[in-house]
C-alpha cells in the first residue's frame, strides 16, 4: 500500500469515528447516548420484530447480562461491556465490510474503500444538475 492510500484510509477512518460520535450524540443529555433505540434494537438481538413489550426487554436485557458477566457477580465490568458491546456491532460490521468488499474476495481495496464516496460524489452532482434544471 502506498502512503497516499495509506493516508487516505487514515482520512476516511477518522471521518467513519466522526460519523458513529455524531450518531452516538445527543445534545444535552451525553448519558443517553450509548442507550438509544438502535443499541436498544441491537442487544435485543436480530429475532426482535418491532418493538418489544416492556416485559420482553426486561427479560432479554436480564439474559444478555448473564451471558456477558463472567465474573458472575450480577453486573457488568467495563470489560465485560466490552464484550456484550463488541458481539452487538459484530453483525453490523461484518454487513458493512461485505457492502464494501464489492467483488466478494475477503478484502476491502483501496477502490472498494473510496467507492462510497464516489457514490456520493455522484448524486451530489446529479442534485446539483436538477437543481440547475429546475432554475431554467
């Protein structure tokens, strides 16, 4: 890899940690961040449809603990998060790297890597050219 698309990876993984802080934010109350519908959604696991009861949350969050506690003294070690957190994001990480690895050969390339930006790069011309249309 040459250090230009080493520094282009840099760039694009840096603006991919931008991009989670961001979806992660919430204004003024940083202690809900990490506890929104979607990680809700993830730790209740991919055979939840829509939304659980009360009840049923209550439950899976109860198992999940069990699951992650090593230690076995009821609640979760940072490290243990870690974990419980780590296999949450694993399934959505594995979709995104699949989505980029166009070609289906185990790795990212630099070409599939950038891909997405060009896509963009794409509409945001095309959007630029409707809009140029609808001002005539």
């Amino acid at each position: 890899m040459t250090g230009d698309q080493t520094d282009m990876m840099q760039k694009m993984m840096s603006m991919m940690m931008g991009m989670h802080a961001r979806m992660m934010d919430h204004g003024d109350r940083p202690d809900m961040a990490m506890m929104d519908r979607g990680m809700m959604q993830m730790m209740m696991g991919p055979g939840m449809m829509g939304v659980p009861s009360a009840e049923e949350a209550t439950a899976t969050m109860q198992a999940r603990l069990s699951e992650f506690d090593a230690d076995g003294d009821g609640s979760l070690s940072l490290s243990e998060f870690e974990t419980l957190h780590s296999a949450m994001i694993r399934e959505s990480m594995v979709d995104r790297f699949q989505h980029l690895d166009a070609d289906g050969d185990g790795t990212v390339s630099p070409s599939e890597m950038v891909a997405p930006a060009g896509r963009m790069s794409m509409r945001e011309r095309m959007s630029a050219m409707s809009t140029d249309n609808s001002d005539n």
